[in-house]
C-alpha cells in the first residue's frame, strides 16, 4: 500500500510518499508561498534529484494538482499515476474532544473538524483546505486524518481542567488539550523499543523541543499531563511565544497600551519568547552563537528557556512519582548539544548523568546520552510524525475493508 501524508498550512503544504510495505519514503516536498505568484515547489524522489519549480499557485486545489503532477512526472516522479495512490493521512491540529484517535474521513469527521475551528482558528481551516482540495483531485482514495490532540486524550480530569468556572467547559470546552501528539507517542514508544522495555513499565518524560516546544509525561505508554493547554501558547518559553505567564497581564497591558484581542494575542504568539528577551532571534542556533560570544540578553534568553525546561521536567517527575527516561527530540532537542547538557546538569538530583562524548555525537539514529551509571536513562531520539500518520492511515483503512 502507498500512503500520501499530507500537512497543510494557510499557505504551505508538506507531503511524503510511503510504501508501506517497508515503511520507505519515495518522495517528499513542500510547497510554499501559496496565494502568491511566486510560489515554490520543492520536490525530492529518495534517491533521486531535488526539483524546484516557482509558479503561481493561488490555492490548495492546485497545489494539489502540482504535487500529483510531480509524483508522476515521467522524469522526476516515483509512481506512474495517481491510481497507485491507496490511501492519503492528513495532520489536523486539533480534534477537541471528539477525536481520541485517528479516523476515515467522512461528512461527520469534516463537520467536526469545522466546528472545532474556534479552538484553533489558524490551523483548522487550513487542515480542511487540504482536505477538500486532495477529495477534489484524489475522489474515491481513502484518507484519513490524524490529530495532534488525540495522544493526549488519556489525560485524568485533575491534569486538564483549569480552575475557572465549570461552565466554561460544559458550554465552550474550555480545558487543556495539549499538542505534539504523534511526536510525543512515536518517541515514547521509539525509546522503550531503543531500550528493549514494555513502555507499560516505564515512566518517561518526553521533550520536543523546536521554535515551539512541549513536555509530556507518559506514563505506561498513556500521556497524563502535557505542557501546551488550550492552545499551544501555554507552557515552556518557544521561539516566538511567551508560554506561561500571569493572565492578569492580559488586561493589564491591553489597558496601558490601548491594545486590541488581536494585537495582545499577537504580541504573546509572534513577539515574545526567545525573540523578545534576546533581542536577536527566536532561533536557539543563534542565541547559542549569543551565549558563547558572552551576549548578555541571549544568555539571559537561554536561562530562561533552559530553566523553565527544568522545571516542566520536575514536576512531571514528581507527579508520576518518578522517571526512569527523559527524551529529547525535535529541531532543538535532537540537535542542541548544549541545551541538552544545561538542561541535564541541573537535574543531579533526580540521579541524571549525562555523558558530554555521547551528548556531543550528532546523527539521525536514538541513543542514549547518559552514563551507565545515570538511575535516569536520557536520550536523543528523532521524531517522525509523517510515520505515525502514515501508519494510523495504513491500519485505519485495512480495518476498513
């Protein structure tokens, strides 16, 4: 079976091309810029060259149209027609609490998903362009979508309720939902197989780490509580966003500065974060540069972040009354070494050990990055959320049958 994952944006769309009989990626690409005249299409067969065409390309519809057009090119494609498509995996942000896992696309899952757009107005709506717009080039292929929420269903009441007025969940669904899903269930169960463990025995604690970023605890292979809430403003310090904060701040800065919904949701999404105490920018590649050169505000930058890591880590320790694996994973944790080392440093009295040869190895493989004699095991694994959408999608439509 060949399964084309496919995740959309407002105006970018990313997909990947799998056999699933050995789970390997024919191709893969991106298309950037849409709504523009000057849209980019990057397209790269495994194995083959990478391609990149720049036209207009005003929406998903035809940019759908592109990316068929290019997976069966006569000169760079991998497959002779789209018939040889079986199945396609969409990512979709949030499911709210309708969706506890994957599901078909059908008329109940694209009108759920449209009512959810008010908890995630900015990826929702893109998600179903996606959608509708491979229905309309693609009819009769199965698909399925794949939510980024759904890992995080099992969390308890005591870990997803906020402490406000009940009614704002009973009418509006006001409550933790977390995000990173298919990230933080393919590395909880990548790092039991790395260590050849049950993940039913383990208590893991798992950090994806990138311009966004949030921390899981999982235990016995169930997320029970997840940094990011309601949106993915809550919780560690990112690139851009602020994480936690007072919500009184909210109206005390919309009053003094005379700012609107927008402006202040902006403000707290776009231009906080890395990028505000650093004065340079969101991304941890250059904050580091900042940090080794002595930059005061990017030093002070990188405190804050490291340390507010640590903490998250703390308190998913103390509520699964312990930790026997913290991983790393995504663009910052699966390549910075000196997060990962500060990071570690502090955390002696949970009995972590880092070994600064084995953190300081970069490849794209697990490994374990603490000593033998850590009580914590500690490792770098890549994510791979195309995988897991592309095997929920696989599994879904042979049940399907």
């Amino acid at each position: 079976m060949k399964v084309l994952v496919i995740n959309s944006g407002s105006s970018s769309l990313k997909y990947q091309l799998y056999d699933m009989t050995d789970e390997s990626v024919l191709a893969k690409g991106l298309v950037e810029r849409i709504g523009m005249e000057s849209s980019i299409l990057n397209h790269k067969p495994t194995g083959g060259q990478e391609v990149t065409e720049v036209k207009e390309i005003l929406e998903h519809n035809t940019a759908i149209r592109k990316v068929l057009a290019m997976l069966t090119d006569s000169e760079h494609g991998v497959i002779e027609s789209i018939d040889e498509i079986d199945a396609v995996g969409h990512r979709v942000v949030h499911g709210g609490e309708s969706f506890k896992a994957s599901a078909l696309v059908d008329d109940n899952a694209k009108s759920e998903i449209r009512r959810l757009i008010d908890l995630a107005p900015l990826h929702n709506p893109a998600a179903m362009m996606g959608i509708t717009a491979s229905e309309a080039n693609m009819p009769g292929i199965p698909m399925v979508v794949v939510f980024d929420t759904a890992f995080h269903q099992d969390m308890p009441k005591k870990a997803y309720l906020y402490a406000i007025p009940k009614v704002l969940y009973n009418k509006y669904k006001v409550r933790r939902y977390g995000f990173h899903g298919t990230s933080h269930e393919y590395v909880s169960k990548a790092a039991a197989e790395f260590l050849g463990q049950s993940i039913e025995d383990l208590k893991i604690i798992t950090c994806h780490i990138g311009n966004g970023g949030s921390i899981t605890a999982v235990l016995g292979g169930h997320s029970v509580d997840t940094s990011m809430g309601m949106t993915p403003l809550e919780g560690l310090m990112m690139g851009t966003r602020s994480g936690d904060l007072d919500p009184a701040i909210v109206p005390y800065v919309m009053n003094k500065e005379e700012l609107t919904v927008n402006e202040v949701n902006s403000m707290l999404n776009k231009h906080s974060g890395l990028l505000a105490i650093s004065g340079v920018s969101s991304d941890m590649r250059e904050i580091t540069d900042g940090l080794a050169e002595g930059d005061p505000n990017c030093t002070l930058a990188f405190e804050m972040y490291e340390y507010r890591m640590r903490k998250y880590i703390g308190s998913y320790a103390a509520a699964m009354n312990g930790v026997d694996v913290i991983v790393f994973t995504a663009g910052v944790g699966e390549n910075s070494v000196v997060v990962r080392e500060k990071v570690c440093e502090n955390l002696t009295y949970l009995g972590v050990e880092i070994d600064d040869a084995l953190n300081a190895i970069r490849s794209g493989e697990p490994r374990l990055i603490s000593t033998a004699n850590s009580k914590v095991k500690v490792l770098v694994v890549p994510t791979n959320e195309e995988l897991v959408i592309a095997r929920d999608t696989y599994r879904i439509v042979n049940e399907s049958k």
